[in-house]
C-alpha cells in the first residue's frame, strides 16, 4: 500500500520551511496572478525557482496553484506564467479553468495537471471525464463522505487527493459568488472576501433587524485521525488547507497527519490551539451534516493560538534529515575519499587530505559513528549503508577530518539534487481574440425551477425553455423540441445514477437536449445534444471553444465576466460560430451548499424546505433545499431586459427560481418590449466586473 502524501499550503518563504522542515511529502503554493489566494505572498517566475530548487534537494514534490478563472485579455500573461512553471520543473500544476489546462497541453504537454477542487469534482464520472482529459489528479470536494471518496477513489483511474484539514467553504468550491456579487471580489479569482464569516441569520426575524448570528460559518474540517483509512483506501494526497494562516500552523498540521498517516495518536489540543473555529468538524467524511458543524472564530481562540505559537516554531526549528544516502568511505595511505549516492543514483565525492595514521584497534565502529551524524541537514544514513574500506590499514583519521569529508560530500549532493529540471516547451501561443460584434438577432430562453412557474403563453417569443430533468415527464409533447433539460449543478450520494437513469430515459422522447453545469455532465451526456449553463465558470475564449470541441452547441458566459471580455468570446464548431448568451434576468445562486444553514433553528423533520437568511444589514436571502443541497439566491435580481444591445451575445436567459407563474410571465414581457425594472435590481458584474 502506497503512502498517502502529505501536502502542505504554503504562502510564503517562511511557510516553506516550515512545511518542509516538519515532514512535508509535498507543497502546494501559488503563482502571482494565477491563483485563488491573491493576498498570499506568492511566487513568481525567480522565486519560484528558489522554492522547487529547495524542496527538490529535499525530496519534496511542489505543486503550483494556476486555479483561477482568467479573461480574455489574460491569456498572454497566463502562457509567460505556465512556461515559468515549466521552467521551474515544479512537480504538477493544479488547475481550474479549461483555458490553463488547454494551454499546458499546448506549451507544456508533459508537465501534469491537476484538478482544482474549485472544479466541483464530486463524483466518478466529473473525476473520468478528468482523466480522459489527460489530468493525472482530482482534488475531490471537500464535501464527499468516506463512501463516496472510496467509490471514485477505486474506479476514476487516476489519483485523487482529499482535504483533510483545515478552513471549510460554506459552497461547493467553484460554485461561490456570494463573495463576487455582494462586494466585487470573486472567489473564483481568489480574492473571496469571505462573506460566509459575517453575520448571516436563520432565524425569523422582523423586517429592517439585521442578523446577528454566523449561521454561514462553518468549523474548521479536521480528519487527520482517518488518515489512516484514506490511507487504506487509495487516496494519494492528503491536502492541508491554509496558505493564508502561519508557518505555526502549517507546521503543526503536518506533525499531526505524521502520526495520523500511521494510525498514532496526536496532540488535538495543540492543533486546535494552532488554529480552530471553536473546534473541528469531520461531519462530511463522516456523513453526519447537521448543527454541529457550525462554528466562528472567537477571541477565546485567537488568544489561545497566540499562547500556543512559540511552543510550535519547535516543530520546524531543525532541518528533518529524510534523505535516505548510502555512504562509502576508502581510505589508503595517501589519503581519503568519502562518496555520497542518493535513491536517484545522484553521487558526490570529498577527498580528504589528512595523513591516515596506523590504527592500534579497529576503528570502523568510530567512523560509522562519525559518518551517521547528518543532523542539521536533510540526509539520513543508516548504519548498514555505511561501508568503510581500508587499503593497507587499520588507519587512524581524527575525527574532525572526517566530520569535515561528511560536510562537504552532503553539500555537493544538495547542490546537485538542486539543479531544476524543466519541462521541455513548444512554441505555442496564444491565439489572437476574436472580437465579436452585436448579431442581428437575439433570442431568449427561459430557465423555470418548475412547471407551475411556466406561462401560459410562455411558447411566444421564447427560444428554448429550460427545466430541471426531474420535470421531464410534465412537459407536453408538442413543447419538447424546445425544452432543454437542466442537469444538477451538484450530484452527491445517487443522485449521479439516478441522473444518467433518466438521461437514458429522456433521449429519445423529443427534447431539445440538455442544459449542463459540471465537467461531469459531458461525460453522462456524450454524443447528446448539450448546452452550457453558468456553473461551467466560462469567462475567456479558450474554455469556450474547449467546450465547443466537447460538443456544447451553445453555451452562458459566467455572469461574473465583464461586457468588454464578454465580447472576445466567440467559439465556432466547423467552421461555423457557437452561440453564446448570458442571464438578463434572475435571483443569482450565489451559493449552493451541502450543509444546511437552517440546521442552526431546527432539524429537517421540522423544515418545510424553504428559509431565509438576514444579514448584518437586514438583507433577506432565500434559502431553497433540494436534491440534497441547499441554494441561496440574492435578494436583487439580475435585470438586462432594457439593455438589449449591451452585450454582444446570441441570447439571453430569464433565470426564474422563487417567482410566480404570473410573475415571471410579466418579467418576460418587460424583457420582450425592453421596459425598465420595477423595484431593486442589480446590473450584476456586466459593466463593473470584479477583482
């Protein structure tokens, strides 16, 4: 059974050694730019080079976080970052948008690609579709119970690695815009301000009191005493969550899946005073998600992390000696040579020229014992590879000449396990954008939650309708050839079965195709006629056209993206263009989750499935459940309906969730005759896009 590895964030440099110095297998850090932690301390081309340079020479892999959404007017930039981590022979790059993993394939088509957990890869058949792409990992949803970890562990075909340890999104990672359409910064860029920390309440309240309660706020995931059995079970990377915390915490965090990864016992108290949320929650593993997982920061705890620190800078003050080395010794008349092998084969040799002296008793055990100090460095020997020669002898050597051949044969093999090896690079680029201008017709489509919401005369003027596959069998026949069928943006548990069941069962029956989400619904929709809705993440050219080769016939554009790189997003099929459309309506999902706020007032025998929750400035955000996860909508919706020709697409999408048959009938008319909204509404990020 292989070793799980363990795999340390790291922010910055002193992050670095602190991972490495406590026991680190891995590390994974950020690329300036690129990556979704933009207030980390990241890497550039130079520093990263320092950093893969000394993690190598350690026997540490390094892993790059390129896991961000790009635009358009990005991907040069992008194209210089992925040839730096080339460049840097860093060990895999972890990656959320199809345009970064499309263009590896193109500059840099050795070097392995991981998937981002903010790929919302949470099931077997999103982690199969991966590895048809050519990804070698999946970062698994922090979400998954044991059972389902094991499910896609032992059939996806390629590695996966599982967050053990550390802060908990509210959402499913990738499917987060709370952050971006409450305050502009994107947690798909990595710049979440982290909204789910603030005050948000279930409870009732009346109307202008704001919450008060942190009913949004999870505790940190903490499940290094299963490490064993994720061990057991085939995962090959344990991931540790925190490049924005301490090299205190990282540093403890390792100590702990040490001992974890063998079964041992380990200070809880101590991890929790390093960092915790008023505790720790193993609910989703354990598949317990209830109140129970909920939890804030309190002073309590800030005071006793800060009592705690000094004691833990004791786990990473030394270097680890980890590097097994097989040491070999001649000594002749003339003088000495020590030589240094590692695993890889990597040798270095010192030459002493102290004069040997005749020896009066054996003195082998003296130099093994000599030779075996490696303390202080990242070198171990054992005494069974140590192998002294004397020709001639016994010689005498004093000890300090011997300490100094040791010295000097482990600095050269550092230096040598130092030397970076790049990946090797073609000469690719960037194509150039396409730039788009308005089409002479626009179309609108209509997305219902259910078939009570449809209009009576909903057929006139409307392009396509959109309803989830669960109401299929309500559609009238004559209707399907414009009904496209909305896939679950998450499918936890058997909802992937039960999804591809009926799937199987709607494709011959008449419908346009089918409204998709996740990387997952390509593979479950293979050869079917398919259509791309927002929970794709497509903000640049590149991920359309991926998309478009994948065989998405149409698709929306990420309602985070700005009208000016909106406009360079033009994929085609054949020769011929693939329309492309954005929301013009709609209460955005800002979240969608598996634990359930509401679980904080009462349990699910008790819930009608339906809730709200006020923020500190007494905003009410709908709560929905269903399909074992729950959505928050923003109070405000989304309106473009008087702003026909703003954005140059094919169509536009009236998203209706928590509206009337007779509300959303007259949304639709306001949309077709171009009139202004009545009541508050929100242009969303089309003109001010986000940071």
């Amino acid at each position: 059974m292989s070793k799980i590895e363990i795999l340390a964030p790291v922010g910055n440099e002193e992050m670095l050694r602190a991972a490495v110095f406590s026991g680190a297998d891995a590390v994974y850090l950020g690329f300036s730019g690129f990556n979704a932690r933009t207030s980390a301390n990241n890497f550039n081309a130079d520093t990263l080079k320092d950093a893969v340079a000394f993690c190598h020479a350690r026997g540490v892999a390094v892993h790059v976080a390129l896991n961000t959404t790009v635009y358009g007017g990005e991907l040069p930039a992008l194209e210089q970052a992925i040839r730096a981590v080339a460049a840097s022979g860093a060990d895999a790059v972890i990656c959320q948008d199809l345009a970064v993993a499309t263009l590896i394939g193109k500059i840099a088509p050795q070097l392995p690609r991981h998937g981002s957990t903010q790929m919302s890869v949470h099931s077997l058949q999103g982690a199969l579709e991966l590895k048809e792409l050519g990804f070698t990992r999946v970062v698994l949803a922090r979400e998954l119970s044991m059972p389902e970890v094991e499910h896609i562990t032992k059939h996806c075909g390629i590695e996966t690695e599982c967050f053990v340890h550390g802060a908990l999104c509210m959402c499913v990672s990738g499917q987060c815009y709370m952050s971006a359409f409450l305050g502009g910064r994107s947690g798909n860029r990595g710049s979440c301000a982290g909204p789910c920390r603030l005050p948000f309440e279930a409870n009732a309240l009346p109307e202008g009191k704001p919450g008060r309660l942190h009913h949004l706020s999870l505790k940190d995931n903490s499940v290094i005493d299963k490490l064993d059995k994720l061990q057991a079970l085939g995962v090959a990377s344990a991931k540790i969550e925190g490049r924005l915390r301490t090299p205190e915490y990282v540093a403890a965090a390792v100590s702990a899946c040490l001992a974890g990864r063998e079964g041992r016992a380990y200070d809880r108290d101590l991890l929790k005073n390093a960092f915790s949320r008023s505790g720790f929650t193993s609910g989703y593993l354990d598949g317990k998600i209830d109140g129970t997982m909920f939890g804030v920061r309190s002073e309590a705890d800030a005071e006793q992390t800060k009592k705690t620190l000094p004691m833990l800078r004791e786990l990473y003050r030394r270097e680890r000696s980890r590097v097994p080395v097989k040491m070999k010794l001649e000594i002749e008349e003339g003088g000495e040579k020590l030589t240094v092998t590692d695993a890889d084969g990597s040798r270095a040799f010192a030459y002493g020229d102290a004069e040997p002296q005749p020896a009066r008793t054996d003195p082998t055990e003296s130099l093994h014992r000599s030779l075996a100090k490696t303390g202080g460095t990242p070198f171990a020997v054992e005494d069974q590879d140590i192998t002294v020669e004397m020709d001639g002898g016994p010689w005498f050597i004093p000890g300090g000449a011997v300490n100094e051949l040791r010295r000097e044969a482990l600095d050269a093999l550092l230096k040598k396990r130092e030397v970076l090896r790049p990946w090797p690079t073609t000469e690719e680029h960037v194509p150039a954008l396409p730039l788009r201008t308005l089409p002479p017709h626009r179309t609108l489509r209509a997305r219902f939650e259910s078939w009570e919401q449809v209009p009576e005369r909903a057929l006139d003027g409307i392009e396509y309708f959109i309803l989830p596959i669960a109401q299929a069998d309500r559609v009238p026949r004559e209707w399907r050839a414009k009904t496209l069928l909305e896939l679950p943006r998450v499918m936890f548990g058997k909802l992937e079965e039960d999804t591809a069941r009926r799937i199987a069962a709607t494709q011959d029956a008449g419908f346009a195709g089918y409204e998709v989400s996740n990387i997952a619904h390509l593979r479950l929709c293979r050869g079917l006629p398919m259509s791309g809705s927002f929970g794709l993440n497509i903000t640049n050219q590149l991920a359309a056209q991926f998309y478009a080769d994948n065989g998405l016939g149409s698709m929306l554009i990420l309602p985070e993206v700005k009208d000016s790189d909106i406009s360079t997003i033009a994929p085609t099929h054949n020769g011929r263009p693939v329309p492309t459309g954005v929301l013009v309506y709609g209460h955005m999902p800002l979240m969608i989750t598996r634990a359930c706020p509401l679980q904080n007032i009462h349990d699910c025998a008790h819930c009608d499935k339906t809730g709200v929750l006020t923020d500190r400035k007494a905003k009410k955000f709908p709560v929905r459940c269903g399909l074992g996860v729950r959505t928050i909508y923003n109070p405000v919706p989304i309106y473009m309906g008087d702003k026909p020709g703003a954005l140059t697409v094919d169509y536009g999408v009236a998203y209706f969730t928590l509206e009337s048959r007779e509300e959303a009938a007259k949304i639709l008319e306001m949309i077709r005759t171009h009139a202004p909204f009545e009541g508050d509404f929100t242009r969303g990020l089309y003109f001010k896009g986000t940071n």
